[in-house]
C-alpha cells in the first residue's frame, strides 16, 4: 500500500440530474459565504461547485444535460507555481492542491491560471444572515476578505477521520470511512469519493473505465476528477 | 530674561515631567495589577480551581479532561463530575461552596480559555496523546500550577519544532494536517 493518498472523484454524468443537493451541502459544511444579486451580476457569486448545464438536441427532442465542476485538485496544478506566497500548495500526502487562507495576499492569480475557474475570490467579509450563522461548521475557517478561496474536497473530514483512534492515526482510512459534504448529499450517487492509491477502494474498482474523461485533460493538468461520460448507459428509448 | 523668570521656567517644566511621570507611572501600576487581561486569562476563572491540590492527590488528568485521547478537544468537565466528590469533599471551602452555588442553581460554570489558537490553525490531541506525547509538553507543569496559567507561546514554530523531530517528519509538515 502506497504511503501518500490520492484523492479522487468520480463524477457519473449519467446519473447526474442536476439537482444541485451537493452545492448547497458544500455551503453548509464549509462555510461558504453567499452573494447576494448585485454580486452575481458582477461575477462574484461564490459556490465551490458549480453545475453546468447543456441542451442537447432540437426541440422537441431535446435532453438537459448537467455537468457538475468544482476544484479538479490538479497533479499539476496551474494555481501553484503562480502563486507568490506559497498559499496555493501542493500536498504530496493528499495527492490535494491545498489553499491556505493565512498565507494568502489575494494576488488572485491562481484565479486567472486556473483553466477551470473554480477558485473565488472574497471581495468583501463574508456575512451570514439569520439563521445561517447559526450553523457555521466549527472545523473549518471563515474566510475572511481579500482570501482565495475553492473546493478542498471536505480536508476537515479526511482530517478528522484519521485523527481519531479508528482511524488509527495512520495515513491511509478504509474506503468509505468519510464522505465528503457533496457525495453525502448526492442524491443519484452520481459523485464517488475515494483514495485512488487504495486498490480496494470504490473509485480504483472504478477506474480504468470506458467512460471516462478528465476536464481539459490535454492541459496536462492531472485532474483527480474524472468524469464518466453520460448518454451511454440508461438515457434514450 | 531675568534669572528669577528663567529659575521659574525650568521649575514649571519640572513640574510638568513630575505630572507627565505620576501619570505614567499609574498607567503602569493599572496594567500590571488592576487590569486582568495584562495577567492572562487565569485570573478571570469563576471559581479559582487548584490544579495542584488535585494532581497531588493523584487524580490523572484525564479524570476530568476526558476528550483528550479520543477527541480534538481535551474538554472541561461538567459541574456534575465535580460535584461527584465535592458533594462530600471539602464542602465547607468557600471556592467549594461557590461551585455548590453553581450545581444548585442548575448553572454551567463559564470557565475562560487559558490557551486560544487563531481560528485558521485546528490543532487535535487525540493524535498527540496516542503518540506519547506529555500533556506537560505543550502546558506546561500544570500539577505545580495553583491557577492554570498558559506555560508556552502556541505558535507555528512551537508546533513545528517537535513535528520536525518525529519519524514520518514529511507528513507532520503537511500543511494541511493544520490548515484547512
């Protein structure tokens, strides 16, 4: 067994409906503050997972199509080299692209470099109305304004299922000992969440698979997200 | 200017230095022995509850502090598990009598916080304590300490000093085993 993990997830899009249950669960875990209209507008909207939608076809034969995007957690990630104080970091014992808000000047160049554009920027101090306030989650920081900030695939619920005499302290946890927020709430298990250097894990059954495609995969940025290409298996008549 | 004004001139900035000074001076004495907060936390405590007394009567650590090897939080008993003894123990002590105040009226005692990280940096002791590290390490000889009082700086280097004396160095240096 490998040392170090690797991250991964995988994204049906199969079975994907769009129902954006995982951009609202990923709020609620990780403090994600929310825009209001104005904001929006401006392009400041803050969601660390967003679902893209497509049409296909002509009316009247025509299907939604959705395509769930949120930090690729690159191995050779475009964010890190360009940032100056090191804020945007490369965990080799994650296989994750870790942010840490405290080093962060917000340059935001790591926005600009990143081909998926799923780093956001807190153009103001975050503010949550009653009752959001009421359930900020205790484990991970509220960010603060002039910080980048982007999905860490839930670091606090790797964090804490392995800092815990179960978890054993070790490096590795059992394949489906945690979740993150936004595969708990998948509805339609279209998001599958594991260690890719564990060979009993769901996602390493999973892959290599005949559906499978990384998001601009020719950048040669490595992404840890991988896609199953949907219209293949229960759409159509 | 006649001597006499000059003589009169220098006594009056004299007097100003004096003023200036006893101000001063005050300031001081109101930092280091009115206000609390110079003092650090331990002062403020509701109840002025003696860690030695207890560690010398051979009570563990953990009695009280049961989250430390399971849980981030080493936590703060509730005022049931003091009262567990203290219905019987040393119950004519006035500090004694002040908790009894609190089991009576039903209320929790708001103990402050001796040590406080900065919200970004989550530090856990499960882990720690699993490792054999010392609850002295980080706080100090608290079984000598009457009022627990903060021992060490907390700060990134503190931490990363002894991280960098373990075996499995590279993973303790991972960022985000702290920052999230």
């Amino acid at each position: 067994m490998a040392e170090n993990n690797k991250w991964t997830m995988i994204v049906d899009l199969d079975k994907c409906t769009g129902c954006n249950a995982c951009v609202v669960a990923c709020h609620a875990e990780n403090n994600v503050p929310i825009a209001n209209e104005e904001e929006v507008i401006k392009g400041r909207g803050l969601h660390w997972i967003r679902i893209e939608r497509y049409w296909e076809g002509e009316y009247p034969d025509i299907k939604a199509r959705f395509l769930p995007v949120f930090c690729q957690q690159c191995g050779n990630a475009p964010c890190e080299p360009v940032c100056p104080t090191y804020a945007s970091y490369h965990s080799d014992e994650e296989g994750l692209n870790g942010q840490i808000y405290a080093r962060c000047v917000g340059t935001r160049y790591c926005g600009n470099n990143c081909p998926y554009k799923v780093r956001f920027f807190n153009w103001r101090a975050p503010e949550f109305d009653e009752p959001l306030n009421q359930q900020l989650n205790p484990d991970v920081p509220v960010r603060g304004a002039g910080v980048m900030e982007k999905c860490t695939f839930c670091i606090q619920r790797i964090q804490r299922v392995r800092q815990t005499p179960e978890g054993d302290y070790g490096p590795m946890t059992r394949d489906g000992d945690l979740q993150t927020a936004c595969t708990q709430a998948c509805p339609s298990d279209a998001l599958i969440f594991g260690n890719l250097n564990d060979p009993e894990s769901r996602v390493s059954r999973m892959l290599p698979n005949d559906r499978q495609a990384r998001l601009l995969e020719h950048l040669g940025t490595e992404p840890a997200v991988y896609y199953l290409k949907g219209g293949t298996t229960n759409v159509g008549e | 200017m006649s001597l006499l004004a000059s003589l009169a001139s220098r006594r009056r900035i004299l007097a100003g230095v004096a003023v200036l000074a006893l101000v001063l001076v005050l300031i001081a004495v109101y930092l280091l022995f009115i206000n609390p907060d110079v003092l650090g936390a331990s002062d403020d405590q509701p109840i002025a509850f003696n860690h030695q007394a207890h560690a010398q009567n051979g009570i563990q650590c953990q009695y009280c502090h049961t989250g430390v090897d399971n849980s981030p939080v080493a936590g703060i008993p509730s005022v049931y598990l003091c009262m567990g003894c203290h219905e019987y123990v040393a119950t004519e002590h006035p500090e004694i009598q002040e908790l009894t105040g609190y089991w009576e009226r039903q209320e929790p005692i708001p103990w402050q916080r001796v040590y406080d990280l900065p919200s970004f940096a989550f530090f856990n002791h499960a882990p720690h304590i699993s490792a054999g590290v010392s609850c002295g390490s980080c706080h100090g000889d608290v079984a000598n300490m009457t009022v627990a009082e903060p021992a060490v700086e907390m700060t990134m280097g503190f931490c990363l000093d002894c991280h960098a004396e373990q075996e499995n160095k590279d993973a303790l240096y991972d960022c985000l085993i702290c920052h999230r």
